[in-house]
C-alpha cells in the first residue's frame, strides 16, 4: 500500500495534464476576454453545480460517521465513494471565482461587496456556530477560538478558507488574465497541500491549498459566462478513469486537494449544461443551488442525528448506510432550507426596524 496515495495521484495527473494538449489547455491555459461579463442575481448553471456539490458532500459525511466509528464498514466502499466526490468543496470555490468582481477601484461596489458577504456568510456562519454550542451545551469560553479555526464543526473549516480567499481576492483580481496566473496559483496550492501541516497557525485552515480552485473561477469567467457551447474532448474522459482507476488500484481516503481532477469534471459538467438543465434532476440541483450556505451549515448535525439514531439497528452496513443516506439528504435539505427562511425574515425584519 502506497503510503501517500493522494499525493501520488496528483503527481500523475499533473503530469499527465502537462503532457496532453487538451487537458493542459482547459487547466492551466485562461479564457478570459478583454470584456467583463455581467452576471445575473442568479446564474442557472453555477447554481446547478453548487446544487450537485451539497449533494455530494451530504453523502461524504454520511460515509464520514460511519468511517470513524467502531462498527463493522466497507472501507474500500466508504474510501472509493469519499474520493470520487471530492469534487464537491472544489465546485464551490470555482463558482465563487466565476461570481468574483473587480472591486478595487469602486468604493462604492468594494462596500456593497463587504456588506453582502457580511450579510450572507459572516453572519449566518456566526449563527450556526452559536446553535451548534447551544444545542451541545459546548462552553463559551472556547466559542471566539471555535469560530475563528472553524473547529465547532468539520465542514466549518471551508467558510474559514472561503472568507480568507475573499480578504486577497480584489488584490490579485487584475492578473488573472496573465498567463502565469494559473501556472502559479496552481504551484501554491500544490506546495500548500504537500505541506499543508506546517503550514496551519493556531489551528486556523489556510487558504493556500484552495486558492487554485478560485483562481481558476477567476480567470476563467467570462469562457464561463458566455454560454458557448463546448464539446467535451476524448481525454477529458480518458483523465475521469485513470483518475478512478487509480483510486481503486492505490486504495486511501482523499480530500479536496484533487486538482486535475475536480477542475476536468467540471468542464464536463458545463459541456453537459443544457441538457442537464433541462433534465427534472437538473432543475432539482438547480433549485438546491440557491440555498447551499444554509444546508451547508446544518446538515451534518442533521446527518449525524440520522446516523445516531440508525447505528444500533441489527441490519448490516449496507442496510444501514442506505437508511442513513436517504433520510439525510432530504432532512438536510429541509431544515437548511428552514433556516434560509428564518434568517431572511430576520433579516427583513431588522431592516424594518432600522428603516
């Protein structure tokens, strides 16, 4: 058994995109124009995408409960399904770099920026770190050191990671047409996640292993954005079943340090863009897509509760896991979606009052 498998597939599929013109191109190779592209309040493929990524990460800490427990599981099973949606984290911070403006030179849009992240993700992070220490009852002293190394939670680390990314962004905004940029981006994730443990001060994540996934969002928009059709290339396929191949042969539970791999899936799924967004299914992540921060923040204390509540049961691992999965996905969604509403009518209601 290979001692580092994940590094070990990174160092292939690197090679591999450096090697094959058409992986190399849609990688590390920007699209942008010299015209900024206007988005919409909301994008029906960026919020496809975030609608498969919640989706995906709902069933990684679903396999995560049973992962770390004592009963008997299907490792390989629980490792290979992990790996394969590692996408998921990867997806998310694309999006936000698609969604990235140049707001240096704009006061007004720079405070208008500020409020908005402040509003939708400051905020509600803070809230969600406050319900889970009053649902367990967690001690206050340790609520501030929580909040700022996301350790109330594991998937709280991500908000922490996102929120640095947004505190750099506007400063390195205007290079993302230079054809360095994504070489270099790529170079300090890369470093970032070879020795992402010295790299951690007090405990608090460091962006640098993710800052590509944004980068690439960045400089990327407007090929995005324009909706041009795009034909999917035979070795984008070919790199989706070494990648799969290597996971099966080399064994190991990933995170969401899989480059290539999370970058060539996504341009699959924008080639697939139409249809998907025609097919039921696609209107469903569509739909899922506008309230992921929300799911994002609740779903693995609902998940957890779920798993709880089904680990003792006599039924075998399958049985089990099936059970577990299925009741997360749509109690997650709901109560994510209940604490969407909440907030926003907390929020209209203190506007209410200010005005």
């Amino acid at each position: 058994m290979i001692d580092k498998p994940e590094l070990v597939i990174n160092i292939i599929l690197t090679l591999v995109a450096i090697f094959i013109a058409d992986i190399r191109k849609v990688v590390f190779e920007n699209h942008t124009t010299s015209n900024e592209v206007n988005v919409k309040d909301r994008e029906p493929f960026l919020d496809l995408i975030k609608g498969v990524s919640i989706i995906a990460v709902i069933i990684i800490h679903v396999g995560y409960f049973f992962g770390v427990s004592k009963t008997e599981v299907n490792v390989s099973f629980l490792n290979i399904t992990n790996n394969v949606l590692r996408f998921a984290v990867p997806f998310f911070l694309i999006t936000s770099g698609i969604l990235a403006k140049d707001i240096r030179k704009k006061e007004v849009a720079c405070r208008s920026f500020v409020f908005a992240k402040t509003k939708n993700i400051l905020i509600p992070f803070i809230i969600a770190n406050l319900f889970v220490y009053v649902i367990y009852n967690k001690d206050l002293r340790y609520f501030i050191f929580d909040l700022i190394t996301g350790n109330t939670l594991p998937p709280y680390y991500y908000i922490i990671v996102l929120l640095q990314i947004y505190l750099i962004y506007p400063f390195i905004y205007s290079y993302r047409k230079q054809s360095w940029f994504l070489p270099l981006a790529f170079i300090i994730s890369f470093l970032s996640f070879v020795y992402k443990d010295y790299l951690e001060l007090m405990k608090i994540p460091f962006m640098g292993g993710y800052l590509f996934y944004f980068a690439y969002g960045m400089a990327m928009r407007e090929h995005f954005l324009s909706k041009e059709n795009v034909k999917v290339k035979n070795s984008w396929y070919v790199l989706i079943i070494l990648f799969y191949l290597l996971t099966l042969i080399l064994g190991g539970y990933y995170y969401n340090m899989l480059f290539i791999y999370a970058i060539v899936s996504f341009n699959i799924l924008y080639a697939f863009r139409k249809p998907l967004r025609k097919a039921k299914i696609g209107l469903v992540f569509i739909f899922l897509g506008k309230y992921t921060l929300w799911i994002y923040l609740t779903h693995f204390i609902v998940s957890l509760c779920i798993y709880t509540l089904v680990k003792d049961i006599s039924y075998g691992f399958a049985i089990k896991y099936i059970i577990v999965t299925i009741f997360s996905l749509p109690v997650s969604i709901f109560v994510g979606l209940s604490f969407d509403k909440l907030y926003k009518h907390l929020v209209n209601y203190i506007y209410m009052l200010v005005k």
